[in-house]
C-alpha cells in the first residue's frame, strides 16, 4: 500500500508540474496584440498601417530580420478578405487553371509555403482536407477563423525575435515628415470609448492599406 501510495503522490505532483510548466511557458510568452497606444513604444524601426494579408507578413518578416515593428489596423480583425469571409480560396492554382497561369510552384517557397503547410497541419489533424474549394481539387481554401488564428501565431513566432507590437482599431490620422522625408505616424484608436491619439516615430513607414490612405 505504501508504495502504491508513494506511486500515484510522484504520479500527481508530475501532473501538477507539467501543468504549472505549461502555464508559465504561456505566460512568458508574449503576446503581439497591444490594446491601447499607451502601450506601444515611441519609436519602432517599421511601422506598418493594414493588417491585410501583405501587410501581416511584412511584419512577421521585418521582425524575423530584427528590427522593431509596429502593425496597425483600423478594424479588430487582421487578415483582410481572406480571414473576414470574403475570399478565403487562395488565387493561387494549380498551374494551367484559370487561377493558376503563371504562378507555378506557389506553395513551395516564402512566407506563403509557411502559412500553408500551417494551414495543412490544423486540418490534417481533424481530417479534413483544405484542397476541395468550389467542389474540385487543387483550391486552397481556409475557414476564416483558423486562417486568422494561424496568421496571429505567425506573428506571435516572430514577436520571439524583435520587439513587434499589433495596435487593432487604430487609423492613421497623419504622416509626419521632415521635409521630404517620412519620420513617423500620428495614430488615431477609438476602442469605443474616447478616442485617443498618439505619435510614434519611425526609420521606415509602409502604406499597406486598402487604399493607399498614407499616400
């Protein structure tokens, strides 16, 4: 009896362990999203205005070079038409089909093949596969939930290498300059309470809004 005792107490403090190591492996391990401007630095090397699809992976790779990112987002979702259930099928193939003349071997390089093979893994483990988009093969396609959720883990991955901070509900009010050049932001958040403003400066600023809104 003693040693089944002593067996199921180093059964229970290995489970408890495990448990609190999880825990604190989550919490030390930071988060992108920042919520309000008081939180975000005032300088970061790269300021990107839109969260889109090109402007999410321009700062998952700026901050995997090292250097200091801010993203902004003038809604609460990042990800643009494909995570926002608009076009979540990637115009991407295969090569030969309408949306694929051209653009042969898409999947197989960048920060793309990285958000595929993402996009396989969450599906292969419940079964499902992500190529029957429009009732036949070869169409890429994501719930736009998990194509956000694993954008998010992205930029969570990259925030390990540089300081990367996601400001959501936050526009761009105006672009500060020293004669010609572009020195920083003036950021506007409204988080539906008093809206506040904030400048930041920056090395780089990158317009990837919908519309060219810096611009």
């Amino acid at each position: 009896m003693m040693i089944r005792g002593h067996r199921f107490l180093l059964i229970a403090l290995s489970l408890i362990l495990s448990v609190l190591l999880c825990a604190s492996a989550g919490i030390s391990r930071p988060s992108p999203v920042t919520r309000e401007l008081s939180q975000l630095n005032a300088r970061y090397d790269v300021v990107i205005a839109g969260a889109g699809t090109g402007g999410t992976m321009a700062a998952v790779q700026a901050a995997r070079l090292g250097a200091s990112v801010l993203l902004v987002e003038d809604t609460d979702w990042i990800g643009g038409q494909m995570s926002a259930a608009a076009v979540t099928s990637m115009d991407e193939g295969p090569p030969g089909t309408p949306f694929g003349e051209g653009r042969p071997g898409v999947r197989d390089r960048g920060l793309y093949r990285e958000f595929h093979e993402r996009a396989l893994r969450h599906y292969d483990n419940a079964g499902i596969s992500v190529d029957t988009c429009y009732f036949s093969t070869g169409r890429f396609a994501v719930e736009p939930r998990v194509g956000q959720s694993i954008l998010y883990d992205m930029l969570q991955d990259a925030s390990l290498s540089a300081t990367l901070h996601v400001a959501l509900c936050t526009s761009a009010s105006a672009v500060l300059r020293d004669a010609n050049q572009v020195t920083g932001i003036e950021l506007l958040q409204d988080l539906g309470n008093v809206p506040s403003r904030r400048t930041v400066n920056c090395t780089v600023l990158v317009d990837a809004t919908e519309l060219g809104d810096l611009l």
